[in-house]
C-alpha cells in the first residue's frame, strides 16, 4: 500500500462518525499488532530495490532513444541503431546482436516492412541483446547504454533547434490530454506548431497546412474502397478545403503518400501535372509553390490519414521545404498521430462508461446520480478533473463534449475526488447530507484515467441486490476499459467474440460492454 491507500483504507474502515478516542485506540492497535518477520522485511526490501532499478533503467532508456532521435520524429532507423551497436565490445557481440534483431523483427512484423523502432521496440531490442550474452542482464544494459550514449553526436546548434520544436511538439499531446474527447484543441496544436516552426527555422515563408483522415466509402465506393475527408486546416484555407472529399480516382498525390507510407515532395506544382487545386478562384498562373504530403501512421505504421502542407499563397519564386523541415513535419505527424489515438481511446472508454450505465440504471433505482470524470494533467504537477458524463435516476444522461474542469483548489466539496484519484482506491463520503461513492477507473498501471462518482442520496448503503448489480457494471466496465487500453499498445491485437464486432473493422466500443458480460455468463454456465 502506498501512503495514499493506506490513509483511504483506513477512512473507508472508520467512517464518518466515529470518535477521536477510538481513532487514537485504532492507531496505538495498528502499532502494536502489525509485526513484519525479517523473511518478510528482505522480501519488501528486494521489492522496492527492483522496482526503483526499473524505473530508473526506464528513465535512462527514454533519455537515450530522446538524445538519439533529435528531430523528436518518435522512432529510430533500425539499420542505423544496428551499424552502431555492431561496434559493441569492438565487435565481438555480432552473433548476439543479429539473433537479437531476429527475435525482434518476429515480436514486431512491421519492422521488416518500415524498419523503425519506436521507444518500446528500441527498449526490447536492448533486453533481447542483453539476454544472449552471458553474464547479468542487468550489466550488459547498462554497458549497452553507456556505449550507445557515447555514440550520439549533435550539434550544438542542432540541440538548440530540437529543444524549441520539442516543446511545441509537446503542446499537441498537452492539448489531447486536457480537451476531454475534443479533437480542436489539437488541430490548433498542431497548426501553431508549424507556424512556429516556419517563422523560426523556415524563412518564414506563408503555407497552407491541412488535416485529412481516412474513411470508408460507403456513397459511392466504384470511386474507391476508401477516401480522405479534410478535417482540419489553417484559417484562410478553410472556405476551400474543410470537410471536402478527395477521392482515389480524383487528381492527387495524397494516395500515392498513403500507399507509399511515404512523404510526397512536389517542389513546383505547377510543373507536375497531378495536383488537385481546391480553391479553384485561383488563376492558373498563380497555381505555383511547393507541395508536401506526409503519411500519418498509428502505433503498427497503417496509415490512417495525411498531413498536407504547401506554399501557394506565398509570392516567393524559391520558397521551398528543406530536409530538416520535412523532418519537423514528420515528427508533427508522429505528435499529432498520438494525441489523435489518446482522444480516440477516451471516447472508446467512455461508449463503454455509457453502455454501462445504461445496463445499471433499470436495475439500482436506489443511486440518485452517476457523474463520470476522466483524469487530466493540472497545474504544479496536480490532477485535474474533467467532468464528462451525468446521469440521473431518470436514464438521462448528459454528456460533455467540452467537459468541465474541475480544480482540488478550487472544489473543496470535491475533494473526496482527489483523494480516489491519488489513492486510486474507492472512497466513501457525505456532502451536504448525501452520501457518495467514489470509484476508480483504473489504466494499466493501476493508477487513475477515471472516477465514478455515484450518490446515493441519504441511503448509507444500496440494497444487497443493487449493490450486487453496481459492483459487477463497475467489473465489467473496468475490464472493457483495460482492453481498450491493451488494443493501444502496438503488439497487441484485438480481441473480437461478437459478429457485430467485425462489421466495417470498426471494433464498436458499446459493443464491448456486453461482450464481457456475455463471456462472464458463459463462464458460470
């Protein structure tokens, strides 16, 4: 128990109205009776020593793969990773090195077929290593680290300009966490990253940039199986390109970008020939500039859209991309790529949140209201809460596309929400003489994503077949919320029982909800 759930577990077991004498009988019986055997004591001891060095070596492998990949693109060429490594222990570890790389391109397929390594994927490449030498594991990470550190050479200058785009590049993942389920607060992030970027380091040269994801054609697919809807673009490209269609049989190169899991590069438009012009106001002989279209991936490298970038509207003859521009792009893509799929998990969970209270409102007439949070990043490296959903003992249900954020400062009433946040154990409490339970959603890693927040009015305690009822909805929830959370992590693959799940390839989240219930009830037949 951390410091945290110990304190709550001990609220839980005391409750509200009990004495000050009793807590201090409580206190002085805990001292006294808890004891811990010297077995026990080494057991702990070895314990947090293990998981202090596993966070420590998580910390040095995240400062590595960060010092190596200066462009912030999010992955590393693995070829490039190899040359290095092949000069470890002045070459005598190149049977281990090439077994290792074997392992690792059977645990990771795509490797074979894009050759990146993301920060996972480069971590267990150094363990797959580690474990063909003999000797401690352990040493041999650690000389790998030590080796692969020294190895990196930048630039003085080079570090600087990372270090800038770094920042904004963390402005667009800062965005996703604290927007709720709202994709805007990302395409701004994404939008004022590369006008930043221009202004800084591209001869702050005038472009347009937009935003398009891939959708299955259902209107008319003789055009193609799939197409790409403009979601996003820069202000004065809006009247031309938002929410238009491009299809495959249409002039373009975004196709030839997707199909490639390459970037496009047109340096003049106007001499290629393919280009398809959405503001069609403009003259031929103003069609000139440079284009730029960049693949956007998800964590197994399927496309799933593009960035598009050009520069028409600027009036300069050699206004161009250069390669360390095109690199920036490429690490926006791979910024805006995971906060697109942090939003997409946190609707996922929250369709589940849904179908689950939809299950528990015929059957627990005794809860008054459910209120849903989800956890995001606040000020001085404190949790703020969103406030996503509401549901009353009637079935409506409110939720919040722009969702309420909630302060510990400044809800005092609340702070029952915090302290289930930080314990990420249930709480009990009354406010204003009604009584709440307050229920973690937990991630992998058992630490807070969400709260139910569940009133039950002036009942102390929900009849035995409510409470029966509440806590299998909260079971089921959080095992659906885990699986969302597992298809995230790049070697999983889902897990689909129900027809209704393979309908489009579109794995529906409510679905979800049910499909555990059904699998739990086949177990107890």
């Amino acid at each position: 128990l951390t410091l945290p759930q110990f304190v709550q577990l001990m609220d839980n077991f005391v409750g509200e109205d009990i004495s000050l004498p009793t807590v201090k009988r409580l206190t002085a019986f805990i001292k006294e009776e808890y004891k811990q055997t010297e077995e026990e004591k080494m057991k702990q001891r070895e314990k947090v020593h293990h998981m202090s060095h596993v966070a420590q070596r998580k910390q040095l492998l995240e400062a590595l793969f960060e010092k190596w990949d200066s462009s912030a693109c999010g992955s590393l060429d693995l070829e490039e990773v190899v040359a290095v490594l092949r000069r470890f222990k002045g070459g005598m570890g190149r049977e281990a090195l090439m077994k290792a790389k074997q392992h690792l391109c059977s645990r990771y397929p795509q490797l074979s077929r894009v050759g990146k390594l993301s920060p996972k994927a480069f971590q267990t490449f150094l363990e797959l290593i580690a474990s063909e030498f003999t000797g401690s594991a352990d040493e041999t990470i650690d000389n790998l680290v030590r080796f692969l550190t020294t190895s990196v050479e930048r630039r003085g200058t080079e570090s600087l300009q990372s270090s800038a785009r770094r920042k904004w590049l963390q402005e667009i993942q800062q965005a996703a966490e604290t927007s709720g389920t709202s994709m805007e607060p990302v395409y701004k992030a994404v939008f004022k990253a590369l006008s930043q970027d221009v202004e800084a380091h591209g001869d702050n040269k005038r472009i347009s940039a937009y935003i398009a994801l891939l959708e299955e054609n259902q209107l008319s697919p003789e055009q193609g199986q799939v197409l790409l809807r403009y979601v996003a673009c820069t202000t004065d490209d809006a009247p031309y390109v938002l929410n238009q269609v491009l299809h495959r049989d249409m002039k373009g190169v975004s196709f030839a970008a997707i199909d490639q899991g390459k970037p496009v590069y047109v340096p003049k438009v106007q001499l290629h020939g393919n280009i398809h012009f959405w503001n069609s106001d403009r003259p031929v002989e103003e069609r000139k500039g440079s284009l730029l279209v960049l693949p956007l991936h998800d964590a197994r490298w399927r496309v799933f859209g593009i960035l598009g970038l050009d520069t028409l509207r600027d009036q300069c003859e050699k206004s161009i991309f250069l390669t360390h521009e095109i690199t920036f792009y490429e690490a926006v893509c791979h910024a805006f790529s995971k906060a697109y799929h942090h939003i997409c998990m946190r609707e996922n969970v929250l369709q589940v949140v849904v179908t689950a209270l939809d299950w528990l409102y015929p059957r627990t007439p005794s809860i008054h209201t459910v209120t849903v949070y989800l956890v995001a990043p606040g000020k001085d490296k404190n949790c703020a809460l969103c406030k996503m959903i509401t549901a009353d003992n009637t079935g409506q249900k409110e939720i919040h596309s722009s969702p309420v954020v909630l302060l510990r400062e400044e809800n005092l009433l609340r702070d029952y929400l915090f302290k289930c946040t930080e314990s990420s154990e249930v709480t009990l409490t009354s406010v204003r003489e009604e009584h709440h339970i307050a229920v973690p959603l937990h991630d992998l890693s058992r630490q807070t994503l969400g709260i139910f927040d569940i009133s039950i009015g002036h009942h102390k305690k929900l009849p035995p077949q409510e409470q029966k009822d509440l806590q299998k909805m909260l079971k089921m929830a959080q095992a659906g919320c885990s699986e969302i959370l597992q298809r995230s992590l790049e070697e999983a693959e889902p897990t689909q029982v129900l027809e209704a799940e393979h309908v489009a390839n579109v794995r529906h989240a409510g679905i979800l909800f049910h499909r555990l219930m059904l699998q739990e009830l086949r177990e107890c037949v």
